[in-house]
C-alpha cells in the first residue's frame, strides 16, 4: 500500500506530484486489480475507460491524469479514493486516520 517511510504531502502541482508519486499510485491501482483477478480490459470495460490509460497509470505514467478518471477506476478496482489521494502526494495518511 502506501510505504511507511513516506515523508508526508506534496505541495508541488499536479504534474509535479504525477511524476514523483506516480510509481506508488500505479502499484496500488495494479495491486488492486490484480487481487481482484481482473485483466486491464476487464476493468476498462466496467469503467468506460481506456485500457491503454489504465495501464500507462499503472506504470506511473500519468501524462493524461485527471481526477474524473481516477475516481471510476478507484471505484471499480474497490480502492478508497482518499488513499490514491495519499499515493499522490494530496494528503497526509495520517489524515486519514484521524478523520471519522
């Protein structure tokens, strides 16, 4: 999930962010996936998305990111969207934590 020696968020911009954090959002979108035995036409199907996109995102390339996107796949994959949130750098995981 998220590593453990994380420094905290990113203040940098969008583009900033998807070239830092990309990596780690990709593996969480394809560690999801996976542990669901979906194939990246399956999930593009469900979401209406583009499997090429899906996984460019899971190589952490996100030269096409959006967040509209980003929110159907956490969706499909069953991924809390906060957590790909923390993934890119948006919050804190400590955040999370301590918010009902």
């Amino acid at each position: 999930m998220i590593d453990a020696d994380w420094p905290g968020p990113d203040t940098g911009s969008l583009k900033e962010r998807a070239a830092k954090h990309g990596g780690q959002l990709g593996r969480l979108l394809r560690d999801a996936r996976e542990r669901q035995g979906l194939t990246l036409l399956d999930v593009a199907r469900k979401g209406d998305l583009n499997s090429g996109t899906i996984e460019r995102w899971e190589n952490g390339i996100l030269d096409n990111f959006d967040a509209v996107r980003l929110r159907i796949l956490c969706s499909v994959l069953e991924v809390d969207h906060r957590v790909a949130a923390v993934a890119l750098g948006f919050v804190d995981a400590e955040d999370l934590r301590s918010r009902p």
